[in-house]
C-alpha cells in the first residue's frame, strides 16, 4: 500500500475510530458549548462534533480535506437539521469573507494543518469582531521527560497519522495568530503513562 493511499483512505478511517471514544465525548461538549450563529468548523472531520452544536448555531460551513473523512460524516449530518456546507479542503486558505462568521471551531486539526498558525490568522479575518474560537487539541506536554518522548516518536507519528504533530504548543499558536486565550483548560487523558506523549490536551476559548 502506497503512503499516498494509507493518508487518503486509511487515516481517516483510524482518525474516526480514535475520536469517537466516550472519553473524547465528554470533552467535545464542553468545547462546543457557547458556539453562537455561523460557526467555521476547521478539519470538520468525520462530523464527530455535529450531535454537540448548541442550539444556538445557526449554519456549519465545514473546512475538510478529506473525501473519506466528508463521506463517513454523511450519517452524522442526516441527523440533524442545521445546514452544514463543505465550504473547502484547506483550512490555511479560506475562500470566504472576513468577519462573515460569528465562531469557529477546531478539534484535532491543528495537529496536522501545515501550518497552523495560518490556518488559525484565517479563522481570526473570517470570525467578526466580538466572535469566539473554540479549540479542542492534543500537544506539548509539560514536562521534560515526555517532551523527549514526543520529540523522538513524532517523526514516526507525521508518517503514519496523516502528518499529525505531537509537539505543538497549541495555546502559543492562538495567542501568535492574533487571538486572546480567555479559558484554557490543558490535562493528560485518562490512561496509562505509556500514552502520555498522544494524551496531553487543551481545551480553550479564545477571542
């Protein structure tokens, strides 16, 4: 099996199996609530989010690269009403108007976007003045020790996760792109220490 096709059919399919824990659960709602109005959705994913819109959201335009991953979201989305638009593939170059979205969210995205500082200075030109982003991600760990264990398995990580990171100091990004973090939750997930180098997250609002 070529790299190519392990990205483009494998990954998304793995990404959803990951994702779609109870344990994750229990954190996207939480990340999702206080979403108000025209919601951008960076790396819509396999629309793991959708049963966790408030009633507040009015629309989803969905940034998505992946024809797998918008495909295994199409059940999710026929349970509910809320128009939802695949809108683009890159979350680094939005072909939308500034200020014309009242939040945005992303949820394990920023893991893999080439470039998330850009992708998170174009949610800041598209979400009006007053607006929130909501962010859910896994990243740099606080200490030392499992800092050096991200540092040596990321190499391997990037090469069969989809180019997914694990050293990325996700609330610094926000802050750099021009957002002010106003909540930040950050913990391991529940699990053995083993795992601690895929587990430590942030949950955060920023505006």
């Amino acid at each position: 099996m070529s790299l190519r096709v392990w990205d483009e059919r494998v990954v998304p399919r793995l990404t959803d199996l990951r994702l779609r824990s109870r344990e994750i659960g229990e954190l996207r709602a939480p990340t999702c609530a206080g979403l108000v109005g025209r919601v951008l959705e960076i790396g819509f994913g396999s629309g793991l989010n959708v049963r966790w819109y408030p009633p507040e959201v009015s629309s989803v335009t969905a940034i998505e690269p992946s024809d797998v991953g918008w495909g295994i979201s199409a059940r999710r989305r026929a349970r509910t009403s809320l128009p939802i638009e695949r809108a683009g593939l890159d979350g680094q170059r939005l072909d939308l108007p500034g200020d014309s979205h009242d939040s945005a969210l992303v949820t394990f995205s920023l893991c893999t976007i080439p470039d998330p500082l850009v992708a998170l200075q174009e949610a800041r030109r598209v979400v009006r003045d007053g607006g929130r982003l909501h962010a859910l991600e896994h990243g740099r760990a606080p200490e030392e020790s499992v800092r050096r264990w991200q540092r040596r398995l990321e190499p391997v990580q990037r090469a069969v996760a989809g180019g997914c990171h694990l050293t990325r100091d996700i609330p610094a990004l926000v802050t750099a792109a021009g957002w002010r973090v106003e909540e930040l939750e950050q913990a391991y997930l529940p699990g053995p220490g083993i795992a601690r180098p895929w587990t430590y997250g942030y949950r955060l609002v920023a505006g």
